[in-house]
C-alpha cells in the first residue's frame, strides 16, 4: 500500500476516535467525504438518551482523518432530538 486509507477505514476511524473523545454512543457515520490530505467524515451519536428512546437528542460530529487513518480534529455540527430528523422542516 501507499499508506492512504479508502473510505471505510476512516469511517472507522472517525467512529472509534469520536467514541473514545466524547464517551457517546454512536448511531452510524453518515457522510464520508476526501479533504485535501485524507478524509472528512461525519458521525451521528446519541448526545443525550431520554424515555422514551424517541425523545434522545442526537449529534453529528465531524472529523478530520489524515492519510493515513489519524484524528486530525472534530467538532459537533449538529444537535437535534432523534425524531425530528436532519431535515428540521415543518411536521
């Protein structure tokens, strides 16, 4: 190998590294993206877990992942209640 990763290792990455800093339970990596020296990845976690479970308030966060699969940064983009979606419109 070239030491770069594809796609999904830094989906992994980006899921592990994110889970680790924040303590929070990941849903899934929802976007996957090639930035200038390696990866933009985003992850949805659970930032706050209510009852019933459609009541949890969700986050996106995003992250930087090198070449070759290492955290370069992160920060929550989004924070929203599980219902109501990415989409935020009217209901």
């Amino acid at each position: 190998g070239d030491g770069q990763i594809g796609p999904a290792r830094a989906a992994q990455a980006a899921m592990r590294q994110i889970v680790e800093l924040t303590g929070k339970n990941p849903e899934g990596v929802t976007a996957v993206a090639p930035a200038e020296d390696g990866w933009t990845a985003s992850v949805e976690v659970v930032e706050d877990r209510r009852v019933p479970s459609s009541a949890d308030v969700m986050a996106i966060y995003e992250a930087m992942i090198s070449a070759d699969g290492e955290l370069q940064s992160y920060r929550r983009v989004s924070r929203y209640s599980r219902g109501r979606g990415d989409g935020g419109g009217s209901s």
